[in-house]
C-alpha cells in the first residue's frame, strides 16, 4: 500500500535542510530504485520553484510500504529528522486514485 509522509519543517531550516539533503536523497533514490516512490518534493516557503533563502515549509514523500508501522519506522530514519529540519512528520495511509 501506498503511504504519504507529511513533514513540517522547524522555522529557518534551510541550512540544516541543505547539510543533511545528500542523505535524504540517497535513501529516496533507494526507493525510487525499488520501484517503491510514486513522488517525493518539498514544499516552497514562498509561491516559487526555487524559494531561494525563504527555503521551504516542509516535505512530501508517497511510497509503498508493506504497512503503515514500516512507513512510520522509514519516516522516522530520515536524515532531515536527526538534522532536526523536521518539527512534526505524520504517516498516513495514500489510496491513488488518478492519474
């Protein structure tokens, strides 16, 4: 089942955003690899594609997991959660209807 992981940034994360995104990556090209990620981005700080220094609001990852204990164990194994880049993360069950 698809899962989507919701996460809200602390205020002014970018710069611990940027020295732990390496990390992040690796583990959602891991995914993408496996076939698992449907989509992963952050969320502009400001209405742009590149916010630039008013950085982002937070993070969306939707990925197959076999349950939603193993997307929440994943979700708290984020590099951006030990970086403290994250205030809140929530996992919550993602049915895909469309395209």
């Amino acid at each position: 089942m698809h899962y989507a992981i919701i996460a809200t940034d602390v205020e002014n994360s970018l710069e611990k955003r940027m020295a732990a995104r390496p990390a992040h990556l690796e583990r959602l090209h891991a995914l993408k690899d496996a076939g698992r990620l449907l989509l992963a981005g952050p969320h502009p700080a400001i209405d742009s594609n590149d916010p630039g220094p008013a950085g982002f609001t937070g993070s969306l990852v939707v990925a197959e997991f076999a349950s939603l204990e193993e997307a929440q164990a994943w979700a708290k194994a984020d590099p951006y959660v030990a970086a403290g880049v994250y205030a809140d993360v929530q996992v919550k069950p993602f049915k895909a209807v469309l395209p």
